[in-house]
C-alpha cells in the first residue's frame, strides 16, 4: 500500500513540475496558457439560395499576427456575393465598399471578432434587423450591403476558427 501511495505522489509531483514547466515557455494548448495565433487562415460561410440552385456566399483569407488581424482577402469563389435585395438593392453597393469593409478588420483582435453574435435565420442568411434598429456587428456592416457584409463576418469567423 505505501508503494502505490509513493507512486501516486511522485506521479502527481511530475505532472505539477511539467505543468509549470509548460506554463512558464507558453506552450500551445498546454497547462498556463496559449501563444498568440500569428499566420493565415482560409474560411467561407455560405448558404443556399432560397430563390435559385445557388449558394450565396464569400470565402476569405485572413492575415493574423500576434492575435491581431493584419489583412482580410475575398478568395474567388463559386458563391454568389452580392445579388438585389428584392429589387431594393444594387450589388454595386457591396462592390463599391468592400475594399472599406474589408479594411475595417485591420488592427481588431481574434477574440474581439470571434465574440461578434451573427445571428442567422433558419436558411443560414444573416438577419439584417430593422430600419430603425439595424445590426451593426461593432462596425464591420456597410449599410445597404447588410447581408454581404454579414457573410464575410461569418466567413471571417470561420478562417479565425479554423487556425
């Protein structure tokens, strides 16, 4: 019985020793924390075109450096991006602005994006609110391209998921 007491002791001895071991030189997924994420990620979001055999969508290449987002890249794609909101709407607009969507990424944190609510319907489109209560998703919605914007929110969030 002192045998298997002894045992478990240093056993436990050797795991709090390699934990703080761990802790101390900031390795990924080990005990005391992660290193900061710096690289770059691929991620889309789409969904299908309730009106057409189609995916509306946007797949995204996402720059990070020491958790901070350096650049956001629209990939070509076979999604459609951007179409008239029930005549409402030019695609023009998100083709317009997307270079101005796109920079608003720069110099935002990983977690401050991944923490963004992108509430969707059940189609998978991203709901858009009201005119007197629209969504603004901390800035990164280019008013009139509402729902292109909110796909490359949640494609963003994909890419940064996918690190």
């Amino acid at each position: 019985m002192k045998g298997i007491i002894k045992m478990l002791a240093v056993s436990a001895a050797a795991l709090c020793l390699s934990a703080g071991i761990a802790s101390q030189t900031g390795c990924n997924g080990c005990a005391g924390g992660e290193q900061a994420y710096s690289g770059t990620c691929i991620g889309e979001y789409s969904y299908k075109n309730p009106y057409g055999d189609d995916r509306y969508g946007v797949k995204v290449s996402v720059e990070v450096e020491e958790d901070v987002i350096k650049r956001v890249v629209v990939l070509n794609s076979d999604y459609t991006e951007a179409t008239e909101a029930m005549g409402k709407w030019n695609p023009e607009t998100w083709d317009n602005n997307k270079a101005t969507v796109l920079a608003k990424y720069a110099g935002k944190t990983v977690s401050e994006v991944m923490g963004i609510g992108v509430e969707c319907d059940e189609n998978g489109e991203p709901v858009t609110g009201t005119e007197e209560n629209p969504v603004t998703y901390n800035g990164l919605i280019h008013t009139g391209a509402t729902l292109s914007s909110g796909r490359l929110l949640k494609a963003v969030q994909n890419a940064l998921s996918n690190r």
